[in-house]
C-alpha cells in the first residue's frame, strides 16, 4: 500500500511538472506570437507613415507645379497684354476657350469663343491652306504664322498671322493648343498698295510702248 502511494505520488508530480512544462512552452509560443505581432505592426506602422510622406511629398509637389503654372501662364498674359502680339488658347477639339482682352477690342466681339478657327468668318485662305492646317492640328505639331482674315464689327478686314504650340499635360495627353496672333492689316494693306502701283506702272509703261 506505501509503494502504491508512493507511486501515486510520483504520477501526480511527474503531471504537474508536465502541466508546467507545458504552460511555459504555451506562455513562450504566445511570447513569440505577441512579439511577431509587434513587429508586424511596427512594419506595417511604418510603411504606412512613408507611404503618407510620399503622397504627402506628392500632393506638395503637385501644388507647387500647379502654382508655377498659374503663375507662368498669368505673367505670360501680363507680358502678352503689353505686347502687340495676342494671346489665345484652344481645348483638344481646337475650339476657343481663352484669349487676350485685346482681341475683343480689336474684332468688338466675343464670337470666336467655343469655335475652331475655321468655324469664324474667315476669308483670305485657300482650301490648300486649310487642309494643310488642319493636319497640322490633328496631328499635334506647332505651326507658325498662318495668315487669314476676320471681319471686324467696325473696321472691315483684320489680316491676322497666327502661331501655336500644342499643350500635353503630365501624361503626355494633348489638351489643346496655345499661342499668339498678331495683326497685320497694314502689312497687308501696303502690299496692296504695292500691287496696285504695279499695276498702274505696268499700264502706263504699256500706253507709252504703244
């Protein structure tokens, strides 16, 4: 009966120095889980503040250059509106969306806003002329000093001699077209004059042969 007792107790010990064993093997995994866990949070902590720094940095950036454009684009039409030169601006369609105060002064109206160019009252221009134009447009490319001519509400023809330059944002999609136009209605109108006097010249040498 001591024997059995005694091995009673020997069971009874070697189960709770295993219940013990246990615990600490339960208490060190559950250690290790929780220390894991930290540093998957610090991890994730941390590539959540630098990826908040980048948009942060991005969203500043992208500020800054669209204030630099502002900018850009008011002293242009500043300098534009102590120039002779106008100052005009197309969408991707080609229509007018902005121009100088100028050119309301010079033509008295508004009516090129919202059309193309080949949708106002021009005259002086081949159909040669506008094809060529017109592809230069559709295809993107610059283009300088194309000639043609507007009926002014008060002063008849104004001749025009327009240059632009295509826009593309940062994904390089175009979105329409800026440049400038100037007017050469007394270029023009000497040239006439020119002509006119040529003519007369040749006339008159013509009667005096005869």
């Amino acid at each position: 009966q001591k024997l059995s007792a005694e091995n009673q107790l020997q069971v009874e010990r070697a189960v709770a120095a295993n219940e013990a064993k246990t615990d600490r093997s339960a208490i060190l995994l559950l250690a290790v889980v929780l220390g894991l866990l930290g540093l998957l949070y610090c991890a994730l902590f941390l590539i959540v503040r630098n990826g908040q720094r980048i948009i942060d940095k991005q969203n500043i950036e992208r500020e800054r250059a669209a204030t630099a454009l502002r900018e850009s684009e008011e002293r242009f039409r500043s300098l534009n509106e102590l120039s002779t030169d106008w100052y005009w601006e197309q969408d991707h369609e080609f229509r007018y969306i902005d121009a100088s105060s100028r050119v309301r002064d010079r033509l008295g109206n508004d009516a090129h806003r919202g059309k193309t160019r080949w949708e106002l009252p021009c005259v002086g221009v081949s159909e040669e002329s506008w094809a060529g134009h017109r592809a230069d447009l559709e295809a993107h490319r610059p283009f300088r000093n194309f000639e043609y001519a507007l009926r002014a509400r008060n002063e008849g023809l104004v001749y025009v001699c327009a240059s632009g330059m295509p826009i593309f944002d940062e994904h390089g999609i175009f979105k329409g077209y800026r440049g400038t136009a100037r007017d050469i209605s007394e270029r023009k109108r000497a040239e006439a004059d020119q002509r006119i006097a040529a003519s007369a010249f040749e006339v008159h040498e013509g009667m005096l042969v005869t």
